[in-house]
C-alpha cells in the first residue's frame, strides 16, 4: 500500500511538473482529456488522481494509434477489439452475395 502511495505521489508531481514546463512553451495540457492508466495486477487502482485542481481518471484500457492498450499487457482484448470491429462488415458484405 505505501508503494502505492509513493508511486502516487511521485506521478503527481510529474503530471505537474509536465503541465509547468508545457505551460512555459506556450502549451496547456487538457486535464479533462488526460487519462492515467497502471499496468500490472494490481487491484487497488485509484478511480481519479488530482492534479492542479482537476481530476485525472484513471482508466484500465485506451486506445492508441488504433490498438487497445490495457492495464494487465495482454494482447487478448485488443485482438477480440479487432475482430468484433471487422465482424459486422463482413456480415453485412456476406448477405449481400
């Protein structure tokens, strides 16, 4: 649990320092578009973490550039993403013929 609290805490201030720096080139990040997500098994994730008064979710899975990230590493969800993506065309291109 305390690890878990360091890590926390150390990712906090990352979140703000990143929002310092960017603030300092002229960029503002977007707290209600920025999601957090851990990776491994642990169970007791947070469901939000405060940064610069906004609330940051946490989630378990994103998209990125197309493929499905999630929290356990596994390749398993975004390959059923995949094909429940391509099974409703096919179906529709198959009663078509």
């Amino acid at each position: 649990m305390c690890l878990l609290l360091c890590w926390q805490s150390v990712l906090q201030l990352l979140l703000e320092v990143l929002s310092s720096e960017s603030k300092a080139l002229g960029f503002e990040v977007n707290w209600s578009k920025t999601k957090l997500q851990y990776v491994g098994p642990d169970s007791n994730q947070p469901v939000t973490m405060v940064v610069r008064k906004a609330h940051v979710e946490v989630v378990d899975s994103f998209v990125y550039l197309g493929s499905l990230m999630h929290y356990t590493g596994s390749s398993k969800p975004g390959i059923r993403r995949c094909i429940e993506i391509t099974r409703l065309p096919m179906s529709d291109f198959t009663r078509n013929i």
